[in-house]
C-alpha cells in the first residue's frame, strides 16, 4: 500500500489480487467525496496514463500506441534495452516525464527509471543499464562504429574507437552521474550546449543499446554512402500478454551494411546472446523472436 501525491492530488493505492487477476486500485483524497476508481488492469492503466499526458492538442495516442508504448517503457524498466527514443507523437520532454511520473506513481514502472531531453529528443532511460553499457563501449569496444561519411566509396568500420566518440562518452557519463547525484528525478535531464557538438546518430544507437552504430563527419555533411547499399535488418519482437490477447511489440530494430557482417558478426552474435540471457530472468514478456531481413534503398536518413 502506498500514498502519493501527483500534481497537488492524493492518492491512496494497493494490490488487490484474485485467483485470476491483479488490480491496482485506488482512492483518491482530493476529492469532497473520496472516489474509488474503477479496477483497472496494468495495460489499461497504461492506456489511460499516456491519453492523460501526451496529447498534442487534441488528439490522443490509440490504444495500439498506448500499448506499445507501455511494453516499450516495461522492457527498459526490465533491462532488456536501455532506454527508448519516444517518436510516438510531438509530445514534449516535460510532457514525457509527466507520464513517466504518472506510471511510477501508479507502481506500474520503479521509479530509477528518467527522461532525457537530447537537443529536443526525449528518451526514456534505465540510469543503471545506459551506464554500464557505455562504460563497456570504453572498455572493450563492444559496439561496432561504422563510418558512412558521404566522401566514402562504401561504408567501412572505424577501428579502434574514434577519439571525439570516447570523449562525447566520457562527457555523457559525467553529465549522467552529476544528475543521478543530485537525485532530481522527478524533472527531465536536459543535456546542454555540449550535446550540440555531438553526433546525434552516433549517440542514439549508442543510447538504445545497439551492437552497432553509424558516424559521419556532421560538420562536413548529414549525407552519407548507405544509398543503394544492400542493409540487413535485425528486428526484435515479444509479446506483452494482457487480460485478451498479447500485444506483438518492437524492442529493437537496426540495419548493418550487408558486406561487413563478418567485421561486425561478433558484436551481433553478443548482442543477441546477452539480450536473450536477460529476457529468460523476466516474467513480464514473452516469446523473444530475432529475425533478419534485407533492403536496398535509394536513400537513407540517419
């Protein structure tokens, strides 16, 4: 049983369970009458939470969204990636860590989890997972940085590290564990003027976890050489089961340049087996499939 207060509103909640199903129910203070709401089920709590705060003007996100949002931000909560970039809608970065707040007081999600504003791109983030992750890129080179840079006749893979990557890192890191020490959770971490230097494309595949990063030279040219380029796609999917039916989701899905899968097959190979080891000590979402596929496209924006 807890009490909290969201946006100057009282809530007392609790488990109930039955032999067929747990609700969360709660009560709320504020009102001149306290109300009971009615049971509602994880997923439609989600539901609700995301109509409360994400509209843009007024249009609401679907159920499916809703949905997908909810296993996404379960599946970061869990470990299984380390955060996800919400694309869901224009909602803003205030409005992101409204939500968040919402489903943490809601103790649908732990409340480690944080909002990340990155020149305007809102990231949902598990502090310990995004840490660890970027602390072994420095150490072992675990992650396959891909040079794409348009001056390239094909795309090539940078070897070792490049040294403005270790530093944009490094600057991340310091900047993540001064915020964590300040214990200031409850608003969004805005990353500043430095993030402005950095690779965005770079910082994003390093951020959601990918075994396999793209760089270009973004002081010269956004274009790069993946342009009729055959990619290969990996893609991976669970379900998320509800009272009905499960909700098919994406966790990840990432291309690599088809010619340097023997240079990056390793990277893949350790992703994969990690991403599997941590799905099998969760109960939450089933039914992990990894599966790949092929494209070759006249452009490509990164």
């Amino acid at each position: 049983m807890s009490l909290v207060v969201f946006e100057s509103q009282i809530y007392l909640t609790f488990i109930w369970e039955s032999a067929s199903e747990t609700r969360l129910v709660t009560f709320d203070y504020s009102s001149p009458v306290s109300v009971i709401y009615v049971a509602m089920s994880a997923q439609e709590l989600f539901v609700a939470a995301a109509r409360k705060c994400l509209s843009v003007g007024r249009k609401s996100l679907s159920v499916p969204q809703s949905l997908d949002l909810a296993a996404q931000v379960s599946a970061v909560d869990l470990g299984l990636k380390p955060a996800l970039l919400y694309d869901s809608n224009g909602a803003c970065a205030e409005q992101v860590q409204r939500y968040l707040s919402y489903v943490q007081s809601l103790q649908l999600v732990s409340k480690s989890l944080i909002t990340l504003d990155l020149n305007g791109n809102s990231l949902i983030v598990n502090p310990v997972t995004v840490t660890a992750n970027l602390k072994q890129v420095l150490c072992s080179n675990g992650v396959a940085v891909i040079d794409v840079c348009h001056s390239l006749e094909k795309p090539a893979v940078s070897n070792p590290l490049r040294e403005e990557l270790k530093s944009m890192i490094q600057d991340f890191l310091l900047h993540f564990g001064e915020f964590q020490r300040l214990e200031e959770a409850e608003k969004a971490l805005y990353v500043g003027e430095k993030s402005e230097e950095w690779n965005l494309c770079t910082v994003f595949g390093l951020l959601l976890g990918y075994p396999v990063t793209y760089w270009f030279d973004h002081e010269k040219s956004f274009e790069n050489c993946l342009s009729m380029t055959p990619l290969t796609v990996t893609t991976a999917s669970a379900t998320w089961p509800s009272d009905t039916a499960g909700h098919r989701c994406c966790l990840y899905s990432f291309s690599i340049p088809a010619a340097l899968h023997k240079e990056t097959q390793s990277n893949l190979e350790s992703w994969k087996l990690c991403l599997q080891e941590r799905f099998q000590q969760q109960q939450v979402l089933q039914d992990l499939t990894i599966s790949q596929s092929t494209v070759t496209l006249p452009s490509v924006c990164l």
